[in-house]
C-alpha cells in the first residue's frame, strides 16, 4: 500500500512541464509618472525653460556683457538703442540690458530665498500645529489670524521707515508676510494625514512626536511645500516690484526690475519707451514662468495621477 506522500509524488511527476513562469506587475514607480506628466505639460516646459534662460542670462550675462552698474554717466543720459548700448541707457547714464541682468540678480535672490525660507518655517508651523491639535492648534491659528488681520501695505511702509532696506532685510520682510500661507497649507494636510493608518500604527509601535513629523507627516506634505514654494517665488518677485515702485525698494546704485519700471514709467511719456518695456516685459514673463512651473507641479505631484 502506498503512502499518501507516494501518490502527491507520482501524480505531481506525471504532470507535463510549463516552464517557468515569470509573473512581473508592470507598476511604474510615482516618480518615472511625475517625470513624464510634467514633460507631457508644454506650457509647463516653456515656463520652466523661460526661468532656466533668465536665471543665464541674469547671472551669466555679466561675464559676457559687461557695463558700469556702480557710478553714473551723465554724457551718455537717455540714449537709444544702439550697437553698443543694445537696450540704450537710462536717465544715469546705466547701460539698460545691463541694468536689467543686475537687477534680475537681486529680484531673483530676493525670490528664491523668499521660496526656500517662507515654506520651511510655514511647514514647521503648520505640521507642530496640525499634528498636536487642540487648545495648542487654535492658539497657533489665532496667531495667524492676528498676522493676517494688520495690511499688508501698512506692515510694509513701517518697516520700511524703521530700517534701511537692504537684500536681507527685504528677504526677512517678505518672508514674514509669505509663511502664513504654507503654514495653513501644510496643517490642512497634517489633520488629514494624522488620522491615517500608518500614522496611528507608527505611534501604536512606540514612534515618537518627533518621528511621526519626520518620517510621515513632512514627507507627505512635500508635493504641496513644492508647489506653494513655486508660487512663492512669483509672489516674492512682484512684491519686491511692488515695494521698488513704491520707493521702498533697494536704494541706489543697486537695481531690481520694479524699481526699473518705476523710473521708465517716469520717461516713457517722453518717447524713452526702452527704459519701460524691457524691465516690465521680462518681469511679466519671470512671474508668468513660475506660475505656469507652479500649476504643473500641482498636477503632477497630486497624488490621484496614479489612477489617471
């Protein structure tokens, strides 16, 4: 009589041979999907390659283009667009193509550390005030309120006034009005993700306040901390536009793009159109290329693009 485990043998032996076979999942990783959505996304490519050539030519440009931006020259006020003035001169003698790559270095750096600063602290603030919740939740809300509730404009003219305006005191100024945004951002984001699963199994299994922040909450809010830093950077360049125009810029010798819009304003009545349109068109064109970036990183890094 032959055993039970002789029988599974024998009949397991008499079964025809299929090979091997290979089981593969064709699952395209979150990232090779983000990449080829955002390539997909023409406008976003233009407004990404608009940045890439004036971030060039703003930083690059000087090395080949070089001009006076420091001292005036009154012999050469005013003139046209020429071979060797380009984009012509302004009211100080400055060569305008010049002045613009000068200006956009400041209106740049102005914008780009505005957009690494205001998203850092707002995450922060949002993620300690999301994730705690409570009494500690609605204090920190209510300070945001207080923040929001003083004009903007106000704020901007009293600092103005008290200190002298210098790059990192405009970078300082513009980031305390741009974090508020990030912060309520980012703690929406933290009330819906602290009631998730992995989040209450990684307490359940002992992880810390600080551990869930770090390893799950500040994670998951990176595609919204990377989309509002987008913005941000537009907002920071039309706000230090706006202050320049004002008068509350930075003061001479240096430039930015509002304060050379400001003065070109003054002259265009007077025929001098190429002290107006070069400063006001590349700062549109900036503004716009980062909004378009922004609305693709929107796009690409909502997390239902998987189920597109």
């Amino acid at each position: 009589m032959k055993s039970a485990t002789g029988d599974a043998g024998e009949f397991l032996a008499e079964l025809p041979d299929f090979g091997t076979i290979e089981v593969t999942t064709p699952v395209a990783s979150l990232r090779g999907l983000s990449v080829r959505a955002f390539l997909a996304n023409r406008l976003a490519i233009a407004g990404l390659t608009i940045v890439v050539a004036v971030v060039a030519f703003c930083f690059i440009g000087p090395l080949v283009h070089h001009t006076n931006q420091i001292t005036t020259n009154l012999t050469q006020v005013t003139l046209p667009p020429s071979l060797h003035h380009l984009l012509g001169t302004d009211d100080e003698g400055y060569d305008v193509l010049g002045r613009l790559m000068v200006g956009g270095q400041n209106s740049l750096e102005i914008g780009f550390a505005v957009g690494l600063l205001a998203p850092l602290f707002g995450t922060i603030y949002g993620v300690v005030a999301g994730y705690t919740g409570g009494a500690l939740d609605s204090l920190l809300m209510r300070l945001i309120d207080v923040v929001l509730a003083v004009p903007t404009l106000f704020f901007i003219i009293f600092i103005g006034s008290v200190f002298r305006p210098t790059l990192v005191v405009l970078i300082l100024v513009i980031s305390c009005l741009s974090w508020l945004s990030p912060a309520r951002l980012v703690r929406a984001e933290t009330l819906s993700l602290r009631r998730r699963e992995f989040v209450q199994a990684a307490t359940v299994m002992g992880g810390n306040t600080t551990h869930s922040i770090r390893r799950h909450l500040v994670p998951n809010t990176f595609g919204t901390i990377m989309v509002n830093a987008s913005f941000q950077v537009a907002d920071a360049i039309l706000v230090v536009a706006t202050l320049s125009f004002l008068g509350l810029g930075l003061p001479p010798p240096a430039a930015t793009w509002g304060g050379m819009v400001a003065q070109g304003v003054t002259y265009a009545a007077d025929g001098y159109w190429w002290m107006l349109w070069p400063p006001l068109v590349i700062l549109v064109l900036v503004i716009v290329a980062f909004n378009l970036v922004g609305d693709a990183l929107r796009d690409v890094l909502d997390p239902r693009l998987v189920s597109r």
